[in-house]
DNA sequence: AATTCTCTCAACCGCTTTCAA
DNA sequence: GTTGAAAGCGGTTGAGAGAAT
C-alpha cells in the first residue's frame, strides 16, 4: 500500500555530501543535462550489477554474451561509481548548491527589503520569491526568512504571518507598512540611521539589520511571465493568500483594509515587476 | 580547557502537482 | 477519466560551528 519509496535507503549515502559527489553530479550534469533525476545517480557513473571489486583502484565487470559464455572488463576506478544518492537529493544539491548561478554570501538589505515585501503578497511561496530574487534559492530564502526576517519582525512587533502589529501601535493605524517600517527600528535602544562608515547593502557586524520597506512595485506585463505563476495567482486571486488579506495584489497597495485583489487587476495578467 | 547552549543552514520527509500512458 | 511515476514544494530536523558559562 501507499507510495512506492523513491529510493532504497538502505542502499543510498545521506547526509552532507562529499566533494567527490558534487564533482561527479557537476560533471555528469554538465555533459548530460538533468533529465530524469530519478535515473541520474544511476547515469552518473557506472551503475555495476554484476561486478567484484580487484582492488582499491580497480573492479571487475562482467556480462553474458549472446553465445552463453561470459565477457569480463577491467574498469580502473577514475570516479565512475555511481551516486549513490536519491535522485531528489541530487536534485536538491544541484539547485540549491552546486548550480554555477547560485549566488552565496549574505543578503543585502535590497534583497531582505524585496523578501519582506513579496512574502506579504504571496506568503510561504519560497520557490516564487526565489523567482524574483537572482542568483537565491527558495531553501535559502526560506531559511532567512525563518532565522533573520520572522524574528526582526517580531521584534518590531511585526507578526510575520499577516505582516500586521502584533500590538497596537502609535503609526498611522491600518497602515501595514508604516506598521513595518517600525520594526526597522528594533526597538528603542537602536539608534534608526546606520553609521555612515557602513558599506551599502551590507549590514555593520555586530549590528542588527535596519530594514527600509519603502520599497515600491510596479506591475507591467510581461509576455515571459511564467504561466504557472500566473496561473496560481489567478487560482488565489479570488480570496487572496490568507496572510494578504488586506492587500490588492494587482494595485500593490499594502494596506490593512480587507481588500483582495481588484476586479480590474484580477482579470488583466498583470505581472510584478522589480 | 571543558561543557553546555544557541544558532544556522544543508538535507530530508512527506505531501501536492504535473504529466504521460 | 484514471492511474502511477516523477518533479516540485514547503515544513522540519539535526549536525556542526561558534558563543557563553
């Protein structure tokens, strides 16, 4: 019953990988491509059914012939072993590790500010917010959101869920993003400019982070816009994203009020562009 | 120096969606 | 229209590193 296992665990490796098999599934990638992740730990190297090893460095393969008697190989070991990983695990490394455009290091205040920003229209949408952010996957950002933004919200007295005051506040009431510009402040004891010697886009060791979500969307058409993307906004719009109620997508106004997205900008297919 | 605590993030798990037969 | 396999996604876990005691 129930759904067949993608892999056997009991014969795959887990755990971090080694440099050995990210070179073998960069390599393999960049010949072949990624078709089929299932099949590609097997396709990564020689996949040996009939095999005993000769020594460290070298195996023994060997296949019946058509006339019955056996045919034996010699295959000196030069890295063709398969991987011995679930092909969701290749998966996962190459795009949130090993894909040559990932970009690593820490996050600006640019790509926090936009973060912020697209979580409240499109919520727990990790891979849609990778969308929009070059260069990040939607594991990091996940993992940002859950280590650095949620807890610098909350301490701004942002709940990170609705992106509204988890407390009253003396802000323009029902104004979400004053509401939000709060939480820059980090409360009272931190002063709410940056010392000038700190470098733009990056945050002053030992400080916290300053966020200015004055950041503005403007939506235009886009004919690369992705029909699944456009298709779950389209499924979503007439409700919204629970933790957006209160904000027309297609206007991109944030407010408090218990809006959804506009006739008008529901039936066009509109797009966000930044 | 040793131990404990806290934080980060890579990796896993299980569910949903997509697609082909 | 149904079914099953594969891909994609978001939530969660746990190992390792660094900080605190």
């Amino acid at each position: 019953m129930g759904r067949k296992p993608c892999c056997d665990k009991a014969h795959t490796n887990r755990g971090a990988w080694t440099k050995e098999e990210d070179d073998r599934l960069i390599e393999y990638i960049r010949m072949n491509g990624h078709g089929s992740w299932r099949s590609l730990p097997k396709a990564a190297g020689v996949y040996v059914q009939n095999f005993v090893f000769f020594s460290s460095s070298s195996f023994l393969v060997f296949s019946r012939l058509p006339n019955g008697g056996l045919r034996f190989r010699v295959w000196f070991i030069v890295g063709l072993i398969g991987l011995l990983r679930c092909g969701k695990s290749c998966r996962l490394r190459w795009i949130n590790y090993l894909r040559p455009d990932v970009k690593r290091g820490n996050f600006t205040i640019d790509e926090d500010e936009l973060i912020i920003k697209l979580h409240k229209l499109l919520g727990n949408k990790w891979s849609l917010i990778a969308g929009r952010l070059p260069g990040r996957t939607d594991n990091e950002i996940k993992n940002h959101w859950n280590t650095h933004i949620r807890r610098r919200l909350l301490r701004g007295g942002i709940d990170p869920k609705t992106h509204q005051p988890t407390k009253p506040t003396t802000t323009e009431e029902g104004n979400c993003s004053s509401a939000l510009t709060a939480a820059t402040i980090d409360g009272a004891e931190k002063p709410p400019q940056p010392p000038p010697e700190q470098q733009p886009n990056q945050f002053p060791d030992g400080e916290e982070e300053h966020v200015n979500l004055e950041l503005t969307l403007a939506l235009f058409p886009t004919p690369s816009e992705s029909t699944a993307e456009s298709k779950l906004r389209r499924t979503t719009a007439p409700d919204g994203p629970d933790e957006d109620a209160g904000a027309c997508v297609g206007c991109c106004q944030l407010s408090n009020e218990d809006s959804h997205q506009c006739q008008k900008c529901y039936n066009q297919d509109f797009n966000l562009t930044l």
